[in-house]
C-alpha cells in the first residue's frame, strides 16, 4: 500500500502533469510568440516608412511631416503593445483560476479542524476561543495520542487570529486559514528529510469525515476507494469521484460539503457546534513509483515511542514503560518510582519536545546546576549558572526553588535568593530572601547577571529586605510556561508570607489582578500543613487545570495537594483540595519519608510527576533530599490516582478480626504488613507506602502485585483473600465470602465553584430518602463516607437495602434547579463513583 506520503498513484501523476506543467509552457510560449510579433511589427514597418522616403526623391516630405508621422508610428506601436499584454494578462488570469488536483496525497503536519458557531445557543465569537472545543472534540473521536504533534498546532480562530494581518504561522493564506483550528499531526521527520517534503512537495488539502480519520491515521496514508483497511473493511472516500484521491489547492474548496461533510457535536462547554475536519497534505508534483522500494518510518506507528530507520529497516524505539513492536504494551515496570538526580531538591522541568528536556533545582545553595535528557531518564549536566560570576555588582546565595520556562526562542530563569555586594559575607544576618530572574537568548542556556523581579507599580516585586512579610515580598517564585492557550493568557503564580507562606497569583497581561490561590492569610487550612502552602505547579490535561502545592515544612511532613477548575483563574481552595501524597512514618511514629515541590511534565500524552523524596535518620530528622519520577494516572472524571496511599476495606464477618500482607512483583511477601493489633476489627486500613508490622519496609504501590486479608475469630491466621493490585489505585476492596457491606465510600466529580451536594437513597421497595445526607454536612467535598447514617432525615438504612445512590448538586442553595446523577447500586459495593452531568 502507497505510505501517507507516498500516495501519488501515476495515472493521477499524468493529470498534475497536465495541469501544472503544460499551463507553464503555455504561459512561456504565448509570451514569446507576443514578444516575436512585437519586434515584427517593428522591424516591418519603421524600414517600410525609410524605403518610402529613399524612392521618391523628387517628392520630398517637409521636416514637420516626417516628424509628424515617425510619432504616429511610434504611437500606434505603443498602442498595439499596449492591447496585446492587455489580452495576454486577460488570457493568462484566466488560465491560473484556482482548479481541483484529483492525486492521491501525502499527507504530514496538520489537520486543520473549523469549527462553525451554531445559531442556538448564541456564542460570542470575539469571547471565545476555539482552540479548547477543538481539541475537545478529537478527544472524544478517541484517537491515539501517539498521532499529534502538539508543537505543530496553531489558532486561527476569530478570537486569536486577525485575518488582515499577514504573520508567519500563515504566511500569504491569512484570509483563507481565518477561522480554522489546526492541530498538529507527527510527520516521519526520517521520510520528511530525505524527501525534502517540506521544501519541494506542494501543499494540498483533502476533506473527510469524522468517522474515517482514524482509518486514515492508523494506516499512515489517505487510501483509494476499495482499499482493504486493517481491520479487513474497504475503504470508502465518499467524495463524488471514488475512481480517484481528490485534493484541492485551496482549504475552501477541501470544505466544501461533497468533500467535507458537517457534522455536530456538544463541546466541553455545553453548547453544540458544527464541525468540518480536512487534512493539510504535502503532496509530490512527479512520479513516486521509487518511494517505497523499502520500507521506512512511515509504514510504523510507533505508538508511544519514536520511530527510527535502519538498514534493516524501521523500528520502534519505546518510551520508558512501553514495549511490543509499536510500543503499544505496558511493561511490569509502568508504575515505578524512578530516582533521577541524587542531592537535588525543588525540581523544576521543562519539556522543549518529546525528546528533549531541562531539569534544574536546588542545590547547594550557591550554583543551580542545569541537566539535559532525551528519554526523561538519564539526565546529563548541561551547564551550571552561578549568578554571583555573571554579576559584576553581587554575589548570592541561599540559592533555592529555581524555575525554568521558555518564552520565544529564549529562556527566563526565575529563582529565590540572598544578594549581597561583593565585599560582604552571605548570607546576611536578618536579611530574607526574594526573588530574581535572568534570561539566555538560546538552548545554550548560558544565563546573564540576574535582576529583581518587578511587574509595575501596584504589582508584585522582589526587594531587599528584612522581616518580608507583605505581599509585595516575592519568595519561591514559580511561573508555569506550559498553561495551554494564547500567549496573552499566561499566569504568574508566587508564593508570599503573611503568617505563613501563602500561593497567590496573576494573569501577566494585568500583573495587579491578583487572586489568592492558597494559604493562610485567605483560607482556613488543617493544622497538618503547618501554615506552609508553596511550591504552585499548574498544568493542563483535557479541559481541566490543575494546581499542584507543596504544604507543610520541608524537613517535617511535607506532602503533594492539588485543586482542579475549567479556568486557570478558579485555581484557589474555594475548590476541593485532594490529597495526592502523604508523609511516611515509620512504627514508632517517626518521619522516614517525605514527597514535594513537584513538576509536571507531558511526554506523547503521558504525564509524569517529578518531584524531590526526603530522607530521614532513626530520630525522624531529614539527612538527604532527591528528585524522583512517578507516572501520573488519571480517573475518568480528571482525578489523579495518589502517589503512595491505598484505602483499604472490605465486608463484615461478625466477631472476626483482620490483619494485611503484601505481595510484592519480586513474589516476596510482607506479612503482617498490618497487623491485627492495629486493625482489630475495623473495616478498613490504609496503606502508605510502608509496613510498620513488616519492619517498618518501605514499599512503592508500583511495587505491588497483590495484597492479602486475613481474618480469623480464634486467633488462627490461616485463612486469607487475595487481590490482585495494578500498581497504582488508590481504593481496593475485599469482598468476604458471607461478609456484608458496612459502609459504602462515595466519589463524585466536582462541578462549578461554590456548588454544595446532597446524597439521596432509594429502598428496594422504591421508596426514596431525600435528602439522606444534606448539603449542610457534605458542604462542597466531593467525597463521603456514607456509614448507613442518614444524618439530615435522621434514619438509618443498611446497604443492602439500597436500590439506587444519587448526587445532587445546587449553585447558591438553588436546589430546585439542583442537577443531579446517579446510579444502580447492588448492596455490596464499597466504593461507587457518581457521575454527576
């Protein structure tokens, strides 16, 4: 089969060849037979004019007369020209008006998707961009990630794209990109290269329907009508000739609805929109018939990995936790916990590719050493930036929480920090630390003399001080570069003292809009984070924003939070904060592990948390602190699966008491990880990554093959249930044989700021308890523990009395416009999740 670029059969050849190349001899014929008439005429009819003076001598003209006439003729030859290029340009704009190319295309780079504004409900295109909705909508077609190439993708919407104004994302079709979404597609950059695609092939467009992209995609080429596909179907265009591949030279022809059929769909933000999907091909002028005497690349989907030609052809090169020919299967290891650079703290990472990232942090306080790696694994030093040498005026020191990110070709750096004049010693008693940046102009990274953060008048600014503790006092900076959208729409998150250390943050176009995002100054926080909300880390995925923060001292329980909105601006604890990480401690109550200051980063649609892991010694004091790597995994409603925790319950059986092992991928066992003594006979446990009846053993989830229950009533621990563990859940439950269900834990996905929620219940007989549980003990948590106490009706019902478990929600206590969600339940089942519209 002809590759995804190679698809320029040699019958639809002949017919470019026709049309490109034959309008180009006659446009070069036509003007040179007009320039031969032209020197006819002249050579004609001035010679003519002579004779006629030198054959008749005794009739001689007057001066004037032969004056008069020589500017007649030389006139009239003006004329005459003047009519013939006329005629010619009338013939030659006639030629080149725009005409459909039927070849079959090589398609790389884009797939450029318009959506249309729907007349009902009414969107206000100067408001919105498109961009979200678009990506929205190839989500939901559920194409592998492995296909899009991020980097590639630009906005031409109405909202971001002024169509009079020529720029170099499109060049001289402005007017014609003007309220399209293209989104990136990864080309074989082997193919590309050798073929010189992108410097002499030509720019085609063919239209399509939703249905058949991923036909498309997955074979890597657009097919002919009757093409069998992989999974043994034929193809069909639908285009009106299905005899060949139509492409267009122009998008609004590729659009048009015999090529690009509409259709709907409902966005992320509840309205319904018309879209038409075309991809952006590159196609050859001439023959191709020598293109796929080998095989290449692009015959290869590497799936979650890159492809990489050799003389024995292509393969597959699979990223960390992937391996099969396409890398397509996840290894044994898909969950570890991977150890990056020992003695590093505060990581921050940037990702410039797939292929290429920038790790710095803290270090020894006086250097911020920068490491570069191609596989998000082996990290190598890049360079180290010593602000002290590149300042002539001041040294530093207590160098610490350094963020990188890249703005247009080059780089700012943004670090905390003690400055002192050479002459003095630092650091300086009573000074405090505050916040400096500097910029590299290239991916040298080589950085300049730092200055103080400063924003403008009424906004945040670092300075020199002593006893910071106003907002105006920058500590801990971060700015996150990778936030999804225009460039005008990137937000400065910081971290400033008042009472404690406090997360606040403002868009960069209006540095004086400032939003308290976490903290105690603004919010009302459990004694366990110790007044300490730092280290903001924001990140999108999938129309959802998150904020990461860091709570509590570094040397004490220090641990990972985190708050999900649709808006960078609802980032603040007025949403559900969730727990994603907690401190180890071992038997004796000890600290012996600690989690924080993280960064996230994307690799080909994975996301990976990279963060630093404390040490302690036997006394529970922090000795040591490194940067690790975790594999983030996502529930469908955007939640993250924990870092180390697991809720552990399971079902009743009377007057018997419980006890845990753990079985580990190495087929060791941990038992008792947690013994009796400490469960009794509760109906659950937690696990936190340690086994403080196993020798106080610290174990990684991902670690984890199975875990083990135990349950006996004489005290003879013999019989056990076994269940299996994916590495990475952060719920699992036992289901005893004769046991019953107790308690039931309920999980539901949060909707607007500010929504409070209710749980209903229904009997087996139909009757309903509403509301069981009122929104005036749930509040806006998003989870509860429902223990058959219906508190606000003040009855109790058992479990296996329940029919159906409904979540309703209501904006400002308006619960007779509350939306609701629900569900069967059987009567066993301990952890529902309700999804609420």
């Amino acid at each position: 089969m002809p590759s995804i670029y190679g698809s320029v059969t040699s019958n639809t050849v002949h017919i470019n060849e026709e049309i490109n190349i034959q309008f180009h001899i006659q446009a070069n014929s036509s003007f040179s037979r007009i320039i031969h008439r032209y020197d006819t005429i002249g050579s004609r009819d001035l010679p003519q004019a002579t004779g006629i003076s030198s054959t008749i001598p005794s009739k001689r003209m007057s001066t004037v007369a032969t004056v008069f006439i020589v500017l007649a003729t030389v006139v009239g030859f003006i004329f005459l020209c003047g009519l013939l290029w006329y005629i010619h340009r009338r013939w030659k704009r006639h030629k080149s008006s725009p005409t459909r190319t039927k070849a079959k295309p090589s398609t790389t780079p884009t797939i450029p998707v318009a959506l249309v504004s729907p007349k009902r409900p009414p969107v206000d295109e100067l408001l919105q961009c498109r961009k979200p909705l678009c990506e929205d909508y190839i989500r939901k077609l559920s194409l592998p990630k492995g296909y899009f190439g991020k980097k590639y993708d630009k906005c031409f919407c109405k909202k971001c794209h002024n169509r009079s104004k020529t720029d170099a994302r499109c060049g001289n079709d402005c007017m014609e990109l003007h309220g399209w979404i293209q989104l990136g597609l990864r080309p074989s950059q082997a193919h590309t290269k050798g073929l010189q695609v992108f410097r002499e092939w030509k720019t085609s467009y063919y239209g399509t329907t939703p249905n058949r992209l991923s036909s498309i995609l997955d074979s890597r080429f657009i097919p002919l009508d009757g093409d069998t596909l992989k999974d043994g179907t034929q193809y069909k265009s639908g285009h009106p000739d299905p005899s060949h591949c139509t492409t267009c030279p122009s998008l609004s022809h590729a659009s048009e609805s015999k090529f690009a059929v509409r259709s709907t769909f409902k966005a992320i933000d509840g309205n319904n929109y018309y879209v038409r999907v075309v991809l952006q091909c590159k196609q050859r002028p001439d023959g191709f018939s020598t293109l796929r005497l080998t095989s290449t690349c692009i015959d290869f989907t590497c799936n979650t990995g890159h492809c990489i030609d050799s003389t024995t052809g292509p393969s597959c090169i699979c990223d960390e936790g992937f391996t099969g020919v396409k890398c397509d299967q996840q290894t044994s290891g898909f969950y570890n916990r991977i150890q990056l650079i020992p003695g590093l703290a505060d990581p921050d990472i940037l990702a410039i590719n797939d292929d290429l990232f920038y790790l710095t942090g803290t270090f020894d306080g006086m250097v911020l050493p920068l490491f570069q790696s191609t596989d998000l694994i082996n990290f190598q030093l890049k360079t180290t930036y010593n602000p002290s040498i590149s300042d002539s005026f001041y040294k530093y020191c207590l160098i610490w929480a350094p963020d990188l990110s890249k703005h247009g070709t080059g780089y700012d750096l943004y670090f905390s920090a003690q400055r002192v004049l050479k002459s003095s010693s630092c650091p300086a008693n009573g000074q405090d630390v505050t916040t400096f940046y500097t910029k590299a102009s290239d991916n040298n990274l080589i950085f300049g003399a730092p200055v103080l953060v400063d924003f403008g008048n009424g906004a945040p600014k670092g300075r020199i001080a002593t006893g910071c503790n106003t907002d105006g006092c920058l500590k801990t900076v971060r700015i996150d570069s990778a936030i999804v959208g225009p460039e005008n729409n990137r937000w400065f998150f910081y971290v400033w003292f008042s009472g404690g250390n406090n997360i606040a943050s403002f868009p960069m176009a209006s540095p004086t809009s400032l939003v308290a995002n976490a903290g105690p100054a603004s919010f009302s926080i459990p004694s366990s984070e110790e007044m300490i909300n730092e280290a903001p880390e924001v990140f999108w995925r999938e129309g959802q924003y998150y904020l990461f923060i860091s709570t509590a001292f570094f040397d004490s329980q220090y641990s990972m939070s985190y708050i999900m909105a649709p808006t960078i601006a609802d980032l603040t604890r007025k949403r559900a904060v969730r727990i994603h990480s907690n401190a180890q401690r071992n038997s004796a109550g000890k600290l012996i592990q600690s989690h924080g200051h993280n960064s996230i980063v994307e690799r080909r649609g994975q996301f990976f948390n990279i963060f630093h892991q404390g040490t302690f010694d036997s006394t529970g004091r922090l000795i040591e602190r490194s940067t690790f790597k975790q594999r983030l995994t996502f529930r469908s409603d955007g939640s993250i699966q924990t870092l180390n925790t697991v809720s552990i319950r399971w079902t009743q059986l009377l007057l018997h008491q419980y006890s845990l092992d753990i079985v580990k991928k190495d087929g060791s066992v941990i038992g008792p990880c947690i013994n009796f003594v400490r469960i009794g006979a509760k109906l659950e446990t937690s696990f936190i990554g340690i086994c403080p009846d196993g020798g106080d053993q610290l174990v990684n989830k991902g670690d984890i093959i199975a875990f083990r229950l135990f349950y006996t009533r004489n005290s003879i621990w013999r019989d056990f249930v076994e269940v299996k563990y994916d590495g990475v859940s952060d719920q699992l439950a036992f289901y005893l044989s004769g046991g019953i269900t107790k308690h039931i834990v309920l999980r539901w996905n949060e909707r607007l700021t500010g929504t409070k929620y209710s749980i209903d219940v229904r009997h087996k007989d139909g009757t309903w308890i509403a509301p069981c549980v009122g929104d005036l003990i749930i509040g806006s948590n998003i989870e509860y523990v429902f223990d058959r106490n219906c508190q606000t009706a003040k009855v109790f019902i058992e479990p296996n009395d329940i029919s159906y478990i409904r979540v309703c929600s209501a904006i400002n206590n308006d619960w007779g416009k509350a939306i609701c969600g629900g569900l069967p339940y059987d009567g066993k089942m301990i952890y529902v999740a309700v999804t609420i519209p």
